[in-house]
C-alpha cells in the first residue's frame, strides 16, 4: 500500500485542504497544535470509518458545521483505490453516512461496514481474525500514536500479551484453554454433584423418618399458641376503648400549649423591637448634637473669614491661562525628551544588531569550512557498500533463526524435566512412572540442555560480531549518500554570507543616521524657555481661587445641615410614641399567659394516666405479634417438611440413572485434561517462541542504534514486556528519562511492526509506516539516529509527523503545517 492523495473538508482545524504523497520519506513538520496529526487521524478514518472510544464522529467534523468528508487515494498491488467517507451533523448527532469506494475507475457505494470489510480484503487482513484485530494490525504495522505504543509498555502483563495474541491471530489457542478449562469444571462439578447424590441413599431414608417425627411433635405446640393469641386478642380491646376517653384531652392540651407559644413568641418580638426603638432615639440623640456642634463650627469660621465670593469668576479665567500656558511647554519638553530617548534606544538597538550580525557571518563562514572538509571525505562505492550489508544481514538471519530453534529445544526439556518429575502414572497407559524411570530421563534431558546452551552462546558470539560489521558498514554508506546533499549545503550557505554582509551594511547606515538626528534633538531641547515664572504665578492664582471655592461650599452646607437638625429631632418624637405602645402590648400578653399555665397544669394530669394506658397496649400488641410470628414460623415449617418428604423421594428414584453418567463424564474429562490440552499448550508455545525470538532481537538491536548509551541496556521477558537495566540494575520505565523513554517505546513499535509483516504473510501494508512525533525528547546526537533508522527500515514510503526542523534534512519532502484562526492550511516544498 503507497498513498498518493488526501483530500479533506471541514476536517477538525481544516476548512479545505489537499495534499499529494509520493514515494520516499514526507515530513509532516509543523508547531505543537497546527493540525499534524488530524492528518493521520483521517487516513485511518478514511480506511475504517468510526470507531468507539478511539474516533468519534464529534472528533473529526470541524466545529459549527453540517458536513465534511475524507477522499483518500492510494495503491495496493496493481490497483489504483479512492475512497471517500462522509459526515453529517442531524440534529446534534454526527452520523457516518454511506461511503464510495473506487477501484481502477470502477465505482461502487457502499455502506460504513461494507466499506471497512472492503478495505480490509484489499490491505490482505486476514479473514479469520475478528473485526477488532484487525484494526490493531494496522495500528501495530502502519500507524501508532506515540501514547498508544507507551501504554501498551504500561499495560498488565496478561493485557499485553492478549494484545499480541490477537495481533498475530494466536489468542485462538488461548481461547481454547479457557473454554477446556470451563468444560473440565463443568464435568468436575457434575461428577462431584452426581457422587455426592449417589452416595445420599442412607441419608434418604433417615431424613424420611426424622420429617414424620418433627410432623408429630409440632401439632400440640400449634394449639397452644392458637390459644395464646385469642387471649391477646381480647386484652387489646379492652385497653383501646380505655385509650380513647384520654385522647380528647390531650388534643386540647396540645391546642392551648400551641396558642401560649405563639404569645410567648409575640412577646419577645415586642421586646425586641421596643429595644430597637430605644437605641434608635438614643443614636438619633447622639446625631442630633454632633450636628449641632457642626453647624456651629462653620457658621463662626464664616464670620472669621476676609475673603468675599466677589471676583471669582475673573480669577478662575486667569488661573485657566496660567495652566494652558505651562501644560503647552511642559508638552513641547516631554515631546522632544521622547524623541531623544527613542533615538538613543534605536542606536543601542542597531549596535546591538550590528554586533549579532557580525557573529552570524562568522558562524555561516565556519559552517562553509566544516562542510567543504566533510565533503573530502565521502567517497567508496555505495553498491560495495550494500552488497557487503546484504551479505551480512542475510548471515545475522540465519543465525537467529538457528538461535530460535535451540531456544525452543531448551524450553522442551526444562518443561519435559518438570512434567516427568510430577507424574506419578503415565497419562496414556495408566502405569506407575518409576524413579529409575525419571532419573533417566532428567539425564538424558540436561545433556541435551548443556549442548544447546553451548551452541546458543557460540552463535550469540558470531552475531555480535556481524551486527558490529553492519553498524560500521552502515554508516559509511551514509557519509557516501550524502556528499551530493553536502556539496548543494555548501553553496548554499555561501549565498547566504554575502546576503548577511549586505544586511550589515544597511544597518551600519542607519546607525549613523541615527546619531546625527539624536545631536539635532538635543540643541533643540537646551534651546526651550524656562517654565518656573509661569508655574511660580499658577500657584498664586489656585491658593485663592480655592479659598473663595471653600466659603461658598460652608455656607451651603450650613444650610443643609439646620434643615437636618429639624428632621432629627420630629422622628426622636416619634420614635418615643412607639415605644410607649409596644410597652403596652407586651404586659397584655404577660397577663394571658398566666391564665393558660393553670389551665395547662390541670390539663397534664389527665395526660399521664393516657400515656400509661398506651405503654400498655404497646406491650400487649407487641406479645400479640411476637405469637403470631410463631404461629407463621410454625406452619411455614410444616409445609417445607412436606415439600422436602416429597423432594426426597422423587431423589431416590433418580439414584440408579446418575450412576451410569458418572463413568461416561469422567471419562471424556480426563481425556480433556490430560490429552487434548497439552496438545494445544505445546502448539502455543512454539508459536509464541519463534515469535519472541525475533522480536527481542530486533528490539535489542533498535534501542541500541537510537540511545548507543552502554549505561542501559533492555530485553524481553516472556510476558513480551521490557527489561531495563541501568547501571547493571534493573528500573523501570517511569524512571528512565524522556528522550530514554521514546527510544524504548520507538524501538519496541519498529520490532512489532517487523515481526507482524514477517509472521502475518499475506498482508498488503508491508511497503508504509507512518510516525507520529517519534523524536519527543530525542537530544541532537538522537536526532541524527533518525536517519540510520529511516535507512534500515527500507520501506517505499514512510511518513513521520514532528516539530523538530533537523529531520527536514533527512527527508525527500516536506509538507509545512500552520494554523491561523483556527484554520489549518499546508505547504510542500
């Protein structure tokens, strides 16, 4: 599979976008957030359509609109493919509506499901794994989102490996265990139930005989309790019909004791609110003399005063002028002190870049230097080069594969050394296993065991030595493929010294302008008359316009405040008329709960005998139930006893047919367990093997290419799950840092996806991978690995999305990714 096209519209950020791939590495370069990856996203929309929980339909159509739509094109094979997908937003729900596929021309419309099962016949998926795995094959082959790959490395060991069984189409074998594992309980429960059953003949009989005797002893005791509860009975009447004579009483205790709350809550108000009305002439008192006091102070410092509020509005006309005068100089000097001070920071500014600009020169001309020296040293036959590389990957897979097989072989008999030493009879012909019999086979076995570990280390050895081989090969083969990239660099920045030398002398130009405008400012400002007299005469002016301003604001508010003082002292009467009257009101109300205290008092009496009553009547009622729960209890017994009589003998006929199923239920489970499950173990084993083998070899040697650190190291256990070590101790994931982190995560994707292409054959995305951010917190020298990596990988088309500009140089296109207003727009160059 090769994609050539993508067209998208109202896609997330982008309105309106069409991009074209080709074959050979695209960089998707961009800012963090400018829409890099919605890229992605919609390539694989477009191939599966929605899926839940991972792509939405909310997800993908731009916010505020109806429609959008996804038109990808690509080839598998011979076939040239579009496809198109479409959403729309109906009544707030975003539907998938149906797509198109097209096919050499030939077109054909096809509903969401149709079209992903189409799609998965044309990228070769096979056909017996479910709809799910397949979808991870691609997410493991073609497309990973970083944070995907890394919790995978996170996950429980026993959701790992479900994950890579369903890749590689071996969880099938895991299913079987687990469904020989519910089938052999089921049998086990049945043959325990049906013996337990057998065995139940005596216990029949004897239950038979205890039911009738407990049938006999509960008759008398059903009579007695009968009786108890009619005596009970007539007890509850009579105390009821005492109860009631006492109940009109208490009503009209509770009515009477309701009114006197209800007073006494009155009275209290009425307190509260005299209370308040007397600190309010108190207070009122207080604010009638201090403004007394006030209006007395100001009316003597109006006497006092010799300035009339004759002339002020002539003094005010000259103080307006006095003020227009110094605030036009005070504006010429800011102004001219502004422009100065504007000039000094350009000149700071230029000198500033002048010196920058010089050093720029100089760091372009040095880079000139060290690429005409890198260039003089690129040259052996590239074709020498790949042949020697060809050869010696071709020599390293032999070797794993060999290692492969002795791995498998020690597995078998460290596995055949445990399951001989656990057997007390054979499984096949039911006789005892001897341990002159074990022994020599637990021999036999570790020799077999010594010589395999002695091959294993022998061709570790040699494969060590290759690998050294074909990391020094490689990278000669780099320095030789890239002289021409070099050669292009250099003249390039040589063109780009003498831009730099023109852009000095432009700068160096305006300095000088600038300094001559700086000297010009500066006489006119020592040129400008002194504003002191001015201000001198200003000052004069206000001291007595603002004493005229001040005898005129007393005298208004001599006047306001007399009219206060009338005020304060109307609602001082006022406010002494009602406090006379809630006075009253509250020795009324005093006097009317006294009365209902006597009342009240005769009133309790009668109650105390009611509640006396009722305490009785409770006790009675509660032997009254506590009688008839027996009574209940009782007959609920008799008819369990009953049922169970009846139980019991339909059980005793069953007996004889049950001891037949026995024999034929155990055994098909020892069959089952015995047979039929080492049988697929085996099978699982060898597959999982061959598969780990690879894959801990290739991620071993990718980590190693992208970190070349000796202080960590990294394998795989058995549960497919990372081993660090740093510093000779194992750590784990969470503490190594983060351009260690995506290295791990970055090599353990490229092995999956080598190994998936290598096991699962028939599948057409071999020829692509797409990276999403792999450098995220790669340092510059992890950089550079990426072009290694690019190398190795030898796939026709790799697309890699990433912010980092230095892998623009390792790329054959670059796609520019912006994002303005929250639209997203593309480039390529």
């Amino acid at each position: 599979m090769l994609v050539k096209s993508l067209k998208l519209k109202n896609i997330r950020s982008y309105k309106s976008l069409q991009i074209s791939l080709d074959k050979g590495i695209t960089l998707l370069s961009g800012d963090i957030g400018t829409g890099k990856s919605t890229i992605l996203l919609s390539i694989e929309f477009a191939l599966f359509g929605l899926k839940r929980g991972e792509i939405s339909g909310g997800m993908i159509l731009r916010h505020g609109e109806n429609e959008g739509s996804v038109d990808l094109q690509f080839s598998v094979g011979n076939k040239d493919v579009i496809i198109i997908r479409a959403l729309k937003n109906k009544n707030g729900r975003i539907n998938q509506e149906a797509g198109m596929i097209i096919i050499d021309g030939v077109k054909e419309e096809l509903t969401a499901s149709e079209l992903k099962t189409r799609v998965y016949e044309l990228l070769g998926y096979p056909s017996e794994i479910l709809s799910k795995s397949k979808d991870l094959i691609f997410r493991y082959t073609v497309y990973t989102p970083q944070e995907t790959m890394k919790q995978i490395l996170l996950d429980d060991d026993e959701t790992r490996l479900d994950i890579i069984r369903r890749i590689f189409n071996i969880d099938k074998y895991k299913r079987i265990k687990d469904n020989v594992d519910v089938l052999s309980k089921s049998f086990r429960d049945n043959i325990r139930f049906l013996e337990g059953k057998t065995d139940s003949q005596a216990r029949i009989e004897n239950s038979l005989k205890e039911i009738t005797k407990k049938l006999v002893e509960k008759s008398p005791e059903k009579d007695i309790l009968e009786k108890q509860h009619n005596e009970l009975k007539e007890t509850i009447e009579q105390y009821e019909l005492k109860y009631k004579e006492y109940r009109d009483v208490q009503d009209q205790y509770n009515k009477i004791n309701s009114q006197k709350e209800n007073l006494l809550s009155e009275i209290k108000h009425a307190a509260e609110q005299r209370h308040k009305i007397l600190s309010r002439v108190n207070e009122t008192e207080k604010e009638l003399e201090s403004l007394q006091n006030d209006c007395d102070k100001a009316e003597k410092k109006i006497s006092l005063s010799e300035i009339s509020g004759k002339g002020a509005d002539d003094i005010k006309e000259r103080l307006d002028k006095a003020y227009q005068k110094i605030t036009e100089q005070t504006n010429l000097r800011k102004n001219l002190a502004d422009q100065i001070k504007s000039a000094k920071d350009n000149i700071i500014e230029l000198k500033s870049e002048i010196g920058l600009k010089g050093d720029q020169i100089e760091q372009t001309e040095n880079k000139l230097n060290i690429l005409k020296s890198k260039a003089q040293h690129m040259l052996r036959s590239s074709d020498d080069i790949k042949a020697q590389i060809s050869e010696l990957t071709q020599e390293e897979q032999k070797i794993i594969s060999e290692i492969g097989s002795i791995q498998a072989q020690l597995d078998s008999s460290l596995k055949t050394i445990k399951q001989v030493s656990e057997l007390d009879y054979c499984p096949m012909c039911r006789q005892t296993v001897t341990s002159e019999h074990k022994h020599k086979i637990d021999s036999d076995e570790k020799d077999k065991i010594s010589e395999s570990q002695l091959k294993k280390t022998q061709l570790s050895k040699k494969r060590d030595e290759i690998i050294t081989e074909i990391t020094k090969a490689q990278k000669e083969l780099d320095a030789t493929l890239q002289y021409a990239s070099v050669k292009e660099q250099e003249k390039l920045v040589n063109q780009h010294i003498l831009s730099q030398k023109d852009e000095l002398k432009i700068l160096i130009q305006k300095r000088d302008k600038t300094e001559q405008n700086l000297k010009e400012l500066e006489k006119a400002l020592s040129s400008m008359p002194d504003i002191k007299k001015s201000e001198q005469e200003y000052t004069v002016l206000k001291d007595t316009y603002e004493k005229i301003s001040e005898i005129k604001t007393l005298k208004s508010r001599v006047e306001l405040q007399k009219a206060a003082i009338d005020d304060k002292k109307k609602l001082i009467d006022t406010y002494k008329i009602d406090a006379g009257d809630y006075k009253e009101k509250v020795a009324q109300a005093n006097k009317q709960v006294i009365e209902m205290d006597s009342s009240l008092i005769k009133m309790k009496e009668e109650i105390n005998k009611s509640n006396q009553i009722e305490e009785e009547l409770k006790k009675v009622k509660n032997k009254e139930r506590e009688v008839d729960l027996k009574r209940e209890r009782l007959e609920s017994d008799q008819r369990a006893i009953m049922d169970h009589m009846e139980s019991l003998k339909k059980e005793a006929e069953d007996l004889k047919k049950q001891r037949l199923e026995i024999k034929k239920l155990i055994n098909t489970k020892n069959w089952v367990e015995d047979t039929f499950k080492n049988l697929i173990t085996n099978i699982e084993q060898h597959v999982m093997m061959s598969i780990y083998s690879e894959f801990n070899d290739y991620f071993v040697r990718w980590f190693e290419l992208l970190l070349e650190d000796d202080i960590v190291q990294v394998r795989l256990d058995d549960k497919f799950n990372p081993v660090i070590m740093q510093n000779g101790y194992e750590t784990g994931f969470e503490n190594l840092s983060g351009g260690e982190k995506t290295a791990l995560s970055l090599a353990y994707r490229l092995s999956l996806n080598k190994v998936i292409n290598n096991f699962v054959g028939q599948i057409n995305t071999k020829d692509i991978i797409i990276l999403d951010e792999p450098t995220d917190g790669f340092s510059s020298e992890q950089l550079d690995k990426i072009r290694e990596v690019l190398v190795l990988l030898g796939l026709k088309q790799i697309i890699i999305v990433s912010h980092e500009q230095k892998i623009e140089g390792y790329v054959d296109y670059v796609i520019s990714i912006s994002k303005q207003n929250h639209i997203s727009s593309a480039d390529a160059y």
